[in-house]
C-alpha cells in the first residue's frame, strides 16, 4: 500500500479512527462489509515472501511521473514500495506511508534491493498529518474510497499538502469493473471510482486528464482484465 503513505477508510460506515481500505475481501457483488482491523488484515497479506503486487511500478503511475521533474513526491497506501522505489530511481524524493508494518518492511527491502533511499512511515491515513503547499506530487495507486463523504474530505487534505503547480495523480477500480466479476477489486460500489466524482472534487482544479477505460493488470494479485478511472490534476500556481 502502495514522508506521509496513505492508508484510508473502510467500506463501510466507520469512525475516522478506523483505516481506509484499499481492497476488500470476497463477496457478494455489491455487498457492504463489515468494518475490520486494516493493519492486522493488510500485515496479514503482506507476510509472505512474494510482493503482493509485484516489484514493477503501476504503469500509469510510472507513464504521468515520467512527465513532471523531479521534486517531492508522496505516495499514500504505498504497499510494499513499487511505485516509491521507482520514482525514487528516477530522482524523487519520495515520503510514502501505510497502514501495515510488514509493508514497510518489504518496501524497505526493496530500495535496499535496487539501491535507493525512500521515507517510509506507518500510519493511518484517517490520522495522518500532512504538510501544506509541501509535495510537488501526490500519487494514489489502487487506494479505493470509501463513502464519498470522507473521501471528499481526504482528497481535500492531500490537495493542501500539493505545492502551487503540483500535481494529484489517481488511479482506482471504476464502479464498472463490477460487471467483470473478476477475482480482484473491491466488492462494494462504495469503494469505486467514477469520473462524476473526480469532477466535482476537483473543480478548483485544472484537471488534464480524466478518463474511464478497460485495461489488462499484470500487477500480482491484480492479475487480468479491468476498468479503471484514472486521474490527473494540477493545483493552480498562486497569484
């Protein structure tokens, strides 16, 4: 999951104490769950020796980073540390956060492994506090919502944590990858993305690129056909 990391709110109706969910467990399409403890669920799929999601970067990710220059960069939710240890090879100074403490130690392995340093921290995104006007760039990587609500108030919170000019790049399951059933993916439409949601939420924005779309996932776990909504948006420069 995969400085401040992000980790966010369950699919269901929850205290802010409670983590946000990034996946959620098998279920009937469209039925909400349970709240559960996210750091003893996520610390649970990480212990293994394989990388859940692989050591590769998420190819949307790594296609708009490779647009921007270097600067500052958080990722929330940063799993075990794919997309930080590459941008970090690609000269970002990368702070990257998230619930599980074994993630932290995998992704910590990993800039081990490929010769790079990232400021990594455990925390719950719910609680996370985060720096104003102080990233160039905040990526969110398969980090689902949870009601519209509390995510609208979360995107507020890493909007300000955006420096003038700095750019929000997202990428998550759109309602529409439901109808796939695949084996991957939330179960809850709460959980989803729509462009709708996006729009509103970044109105003060200049959004340049928004678009729902089918793609093929060879991530790990997210392994085979899938509809995304991705996201690009940048922060006005100040006056």
């Amino acid at each position: 999951m995969s400085g401040p990391k992000v980790a966010l709110l369950t699919c269901a109706v929850l205290a802010l104490a409670v983590p946000l969910r990034a996946e959620e467990p098998l279920g009937k399409m469209g039925e909400k769950i349970a709240p559960r403890d996210e750091k003893a669920v996520w610390n649970k799929k990480y212990d293994r020796k394989m990388y859940l999601f692989g050591k590769k970067p998420n190819l949307f990710f790594a296609s708009q980073i490779e647009k921007l220059s270097p600067g500052k960069l958080l990722l929330p939710a940063e799993g075990e540390g794919r997309n930080a240890v590459y941008a970090a090879k690609k000269n970002w100074q990368v702070d990257a956060f998230d619930v599980s403490e074994v993630a932290k130690a995998k992704a910590l392995r990993l800039a081990e492994e490929e010769k790079v340093s990232i400021n990594y921290f455990v925390e719950d995104a719910a609680k996370v506090d985060l720096k104003e006007n102080h990233y160039d760039a905040v990526a969110v990587i398969f980090f689902q919502p949870q009601d519209n609500d509390r995510t609208s108030k979360f995107i507020s919170r890493l909007k300000n944590s955006v420096k003038p000019g700095g750019s929000i790049i997202i990428e998550g399951f759109a309602k529409k990858h439901l109808k796939l059933k695949t084996r991957f993916g939330p179960k809850d439409l709460s959980c989803m993305y729509e462009k709708n949601f996006f729009k509103e939420n970044f109105k003060d924005w200049k959004i340049t690129l928004i678009k729902e779309r089918k793609i093929v996932l060879d991530e790990g776990m997210h392994d085979g056909q899938a509809i995304v909504v991705d996201l690009v948006a940048k922060k006005p420069d100040e006056k």
